[in-house]
C-alpha cells in the first residue's frame, strides 16, 4: 500500500501520514511578487518608477490644516449640490530620481494607464529595461498594455492584493494631500488642476525639504501600519 494507491497528500496510512515533496529548480526558486519589487529597488534604483491613482479629487470643502498666514480658522460652507465632476490624478513617480508628475483625467482606464507609461519610458530613452511598480487593478493589466510593455522592455511589477501600500508613490500622495487638498475650498475642477501642478513644481525643485521629507516619513508610517503588516501579510519586525 505504498506511493503508488494515487492517495491525496496528507492521507493517512497504517498511521502514516503520506507526504508530498516539494520538486526542487526553478519552480521552488521563482520569487513572489513582493520580493520582486525588493529585489529591483536594491539592484536598479535608477530604472524603477511607480505609478498609480489618486483621487477621486471633488471639488468640495474639505477640512484639515495647511500652509497659511495665522488667522482665525476658516469656516467651510455646506455643499448640498455638487454640480462638477470628479477627477483622477495619474501620478507617475522616479525612484531614482526622487521626481512625482502626472495628469489628471476624468476616469480611470487603460488607455490613460499607458499614456501614463508612455510618458515614463519617455524619461528613459535609452532603450535599456525600465521597471514599473503598479497596483494590479483591471486598468493596469490590459493586453494593449502588456503588449507595449514587452515591446518597449518595459517590466510591470505588481504589487499583491490588498498591499498598494508597497508602492512606492504612496508615501508621497500623504503630501499631495495635506499641500493641496486639505483645508481647501475650490471653486472649479481648473483652480484645483492648477494649485495641484503648482505644487508638483515645487516639490520637484524642493523634495528635500523637512516639511516635504516630514509628511512623506507620517504618511509612510499611517501605510505600513495598516492591519500591522507589510509587504501584504509580511509581519513587522517586533520593536524592542
């Protein structure tokens, strides 16, 4: 009654506990997608970028605290009709060289997912492997997309379900928020665009800044703190 009965693994015989193993090679060896994204950012910082969504940006009130001259706290009005629509900033984001710009469309899509990709491999145009760390929503994985991809050796690198927080242009939507969003009150979809962009120009020319650098570190805290996890199910070294 040996390996031969076609039992599942796991069955138990005379006692025995019928076991599996596991082939070794290339199969045992092949990485997950988390130690992917580790492995580029040690190795090719210089050719890794990130993209992703931000938004939805309404165009409403919203409370929280930013850069003003000191005064009396404003009072935001009520919105009971909202007569504009959403918007999304496809943000793209240079890990070497440490630069955030983007666009902002009305939706999410593929077509505007690789105008998004288009515009990265452009800051690259050498022809050399680039390498991008994207979430792997619908939009992200088109075959369009990944047929372009292959053809401009562009490599995608996924983040697992549920841990968006590995990307690394997470932690610098925390400051596009808290510069541009919080504590405003704009009255068109076109002021909100143009403060938005006025602000990428002077992060890119400032991203060392300690109020840059200080909301980046906060936002990067909030993000790994989620559910106490990293890296999507990676348990946190205990602090001591």
């Amino acid at each position: 009654m040996g390996g031969g009965s076609g039992l599942p693994p796991g069955a138990v015989t005379r006692g025995r506990a019928c076991r599996t193993r596991r082939a070794s090679g290339a199969a045992s060896t092949a990485s997950t997608p988390r130690d992917r994204i580790e492995h580029i950012l040690d190795r090719f910082p210089d050719r890794v970028f990130a993209f992703d969504e931000f938004g939805p940006l309404g165009i409403r009130p919203t409370g929280g605290s930013c850069w003003a001259e000191q005064t009396r706290p404003d009072r935001l009005p009520v919105t009971y009709h909202r007569t504009h629509s959403v918007r999304y900033f496809h943000g793209c984001y240079s890990v070497g060289d440490d630069t955030l710009w983007g666009v902002n469309r009305r939706k999410k899509g593929a077509g505007n997912t690789l105008a998004a990709l288009k515009s990265i491999r452009a800051t690259r145009p050498d022809g050399a492997p680039i390498y991008v760390i994207l979430d792997n929503l619908s939009a992200h994985r088109g075959a369009d997309i990944r047929r372009w991809a292959k053809k401009n050796r562009v490599e995608l690198c996924f983040t697992p379900t549920y841990a968006s927080w590995a990307n690394p242009i997470e932690a610098h939507f925390g400051p596009l928020r808290q510069f541009t969003i919080a504590n405003s009150n704009y009255p068109n979809s076109t002021v909100q665009i143009r403060a938005l962009h006025a602000y990428l120009r002077w992060r890119n020319a400032n991203a060392r800044h300690c109020d840059v650098l200080a909301a980046e570190r906060k936002e990067r805290a909030r993000i790994r703190c989620e559910r106490g996890n990293r890296w999507g199910g990676r348990p946190l070294a205990t602090a001591v």
